[in-house]
C-alpha cells in the first residue's frame, strides 16, 4: 500500500523558522519521522513512497499554489492513504496538515494527521477529517507515529474505523445506534460497583468541562449595600408582555420593583417550561421574594435595586448563561449594585 | 449565570433547591431553597410560618453575600 507523508521544513530537515517560507517540494521516499512511520507500516505491505515537505508559512501566503501542488502530487503518486503530521501543538503545521488531509478527502483518498488537541486546525477540523490526539510537544511522537500507522493501514485498506475511543482519534461528534452487549441498567450499577470500589471507569456521558470561578469579595458593608434580585424563575408581569421565551432561552428582561412592596397574584405569572408554576402563580413571593427583601430592607441591608432581571433557566445552553450573566453584571455594576441574590429553580 | 456575575466581582448568593448541583456547577455562594417549584418558601405552610421561613432564607442569603469565601459555599437558612 503506497502512504504519502507530509512534513513541515523543520521535520523535513530544512531549517527551523528562517525556512518558513519555503514552498511544497516533493522528495522520493521518507524522511525525518517518516522513517519511522515507515518502518511500522512496513509490517502491514505498506510504505512511505513519497513525502511531501513545506514551510510553515508557504500555504497561507501562496495558499493557491500549495492547494494545487499538493493535488497534483496525490494525482501523480496515486496514493492509499495520506498520512500528515504529527504537528503537535504547531498552529500553521496543524492547520497546512488539516489542509492536505482535506484535498485528500476530495480526490476520494482517505487519509489521517495527529496533533494536539488545542491545536486551532482541531476546532475547524475535528469533524470532517480522522485526527489522532498527541501531547502538546513532540515527547509523545512514538506513540503519535504508531497511532497514526495503525489507523494509515486501517484506512487504507478502506476499513471503517471503530468507535473513537477503541482506535485512538477525536471524536467527530457523530452518535451511531449500537447494541452493547448487557443492559444499560446493568451497565450502569457495574459503573457504580467501580465508583463505589474507588476503581477507574469509562462514563458513557462524559460531563462539560465546569470552570470553577474565584469568590467575589464580599459585599462590603451590608447594611448601605445596594442590592438586586435576579432570578431563573421566569417570573414575568402578568400576559408576558415582553414574550420571554419559556424554554431554550437566551434572553432576559428587567422589569421595576419601584414602589412595589408586594407581588400581587394575578399581576404576574411564571411562564418557565421546566417546573410546576402553580405555587409560583398563586404566591410570587415564592419564587421572587419580594416581601422578605422589603422587610429587610434599610436594617439588614442598604436598598434593593427597582430593576428585578429574569430569564426562563430550562435548556439555557451554558454559553448564553455565561452571556446573559455578563450582560446583566454589567447593568447592574452601571446602577452601583454591590450584591445580587439569584432565584433559581 | 452566578458564576458570571461573581467573575465580574457581584457577590452572589444563590438560592437553589439542588444545592449540590449549584455547587457543582460552578456557584460560590449557594442558599438551600425549599423545594424546584417554590424555593424562597412552602405554600404548605401558613401564610405568616412560610414568610417566616422566607426571611430566614434570605437572611442566608445575605450572611452569604457579606461572608469573605474561599471556595463554593452552602448557606443553610438558620
């Protein structure tokens, strides 16, 4: 099986940095990590017969140039499998990788690269072309090399890969329906067995990566503090008027507490999808609570901001959360509020 | 959204019914709320018991906003 390799100058041997802008060139055979790579396709009727090296910088300055190259080269060498990389953490390498892994695609070639998984070519990528996770520097280019051989041989051989965990490569974000081989109830406990024993296990749902955010300072001095109620609740005035929407939401409102030392039933209504408004809708109080904040108000704590904020908190995706919270810190830091107390529900 | 606001420097205190969620997902300052659906209060209560009970919880809530903190903290309503 014929692979084609493609290097940068530097894993190409031709110069660090000041060779940057050298253009695509072809050499017979392989070089630098390509031996390598080309030893362990060896065991699989596999070789490197040609790679193709250029500098970092040649495909974003004469990106026409180096996409028509590269293409005619794979139409000349007529290769099973392209194999790019492993560009580690290397933008511009990771990014002209991406590339040739993509011309490849077109001309119906399967092909493969490796890099680190913050590399910018993995968020434009990940989903269309079979990238194999590396460390960020090259310490880890022999397990790279062996990944990306194996998969080499794989693809090239027009096998379909298995699951991304079980081959090696990042996930595209594809769910494909499979049978497992015992029920998910039974699934499940033998997770909770491991858990429970303190051994390691592989969650089905792997959970979004939490940032953890420093305290605030505390308030001040509580007893002048301006406060302001914000609440997920979705309290709104009677009828909606402003057609918050009940679920998915990515928006908020405010609306004024001026005057008001009650929410009188009837003059709102929760309109969230997500629980059972009834108690809300007989009693804001229990949601939104008003009544208690006045009564505390000018001995516990200084004033309570007119302005009440609310969204719908069902679905919210966490980036409009991150969004809509800075949106109303930065009202609420305009109006010289120092605290904010946040209904949730 | 607490999160965000205590990252731009608002200390917030939030009243939630799932605290150990609140928590996990990334608030300081966390009240226990009673229950999903009615967490400032108890509509099973009578009307003065449950406005009570309001008071003490955000009364918690504002032990919390002027506590200096280290990391994600529950407030319980005394």
């Amino acid at each position: 099986m014929r692979v084609v390799h493609y290097l940068n100058q530097f894993y190409g041997r031709l110069g660090g940095e000041e060779a940057a802008g050298t253009p695509l060139r072809m050499m017979d055979g392989a070089l630098g990590p390509g031996v390598r790579l080309n030893e362990l396709l060896a065991a699989s009727d596999a070789a490197v017969v040609a790679t193709l090296v250029c500098g970092d910088n040649f495909p974003s300055e004469q990106p026409e140039t180096f996409r028509s190259g590269v293409r005619q080269a794979f139409e000349a060498l007529h290769p099973d499998v392209v194999v790019a990389g492993p560009a580690f953490n290397a933008g511009r390498y990771g990014l002209a990788s991406a590339q040739v892994c993509e011309i490849a695609r077109q001309l119906g070639t399967p092909s493969v690269t490796a890099m680190h998984v913050e590399n910018p070519a993995v968020s434009l990528h990940r989903r269309d072309l079979v990238i194999v996770p590396t460390t960020a520097t090259a310490s880890g280019m022999q397990t790279a090399l062996s990944t990306l051989a194996r998969l080499a041989v794989h693809l090239a051989k027009r096998e379909p890969l298995g699951p991304p965990w079980v081959d090696g490569y990042l996930p595209h974000g594809f769910r494909r329906v499979e049978l497992r081989d015992a029920p998910a109830a039974e699934r499940a406990l033998n997770m909770l067995a491991a858990r429970l024993r303190g051994e390691s296990f592989q969650t089905e749902i792997p959970l979004p990566e939490i940032t953890r955010v420093e305290p605030a300072a505390p308030v001040a001095d509580l007893k002048t503090a301006r406060l302001a109620i914000v609440s997920t609740s979705a309290l709104v005035p009677h009828g909606n008027p402003d057609k918050l929407r009940q679920s998915y939401s990515t928006e908020w409102r405010q609306y004024s507490l001026d005057g008001l030392s009650a929410l009188e039933p009837g003059q709102w209504e929760s309109i969230h999808g997500g629980y059972d408004t009834s108690a809300a809708n007989t009693n804001p109080h229990l949601v939104v609570p008003l009544d208690a904040l006045r009564a505390l108000e000018g001995s516990a704590y200084g004033q309570l901001h007119p302005a009440y904020f609310v969204t719908a908190g069902v679905g919210t995706p966490v980036s409009a959360a991150q969004r809509m919270g800075g949106e109303i810190a930065a009202e609420l830091l305009k109006a010289g509020v120092q605290g904010v107390i946040l209904t949730a529900t | 959204m607490s999160a965000e606001l205590e990252r731009r420097g608002l200390p917030t205190a939030m009243i939630s019914a799932l605290p150990p969620v609140a928590l996990e997902l990334g608030a300081n300052r966390v009240v226990r709320g009673v229950k999903i659906p009615h967490p400032c209060g108890d509509p099973t209560l009578d009307a003065a018991t449950d406005r009570l009970l309001r008071q003490r919880i955000v009364c918690a809530a504002l032990d919390g906003l002027s506590r200096s903190i280290s990391e994600p903290t529950m407030f319980e309503p005394g």
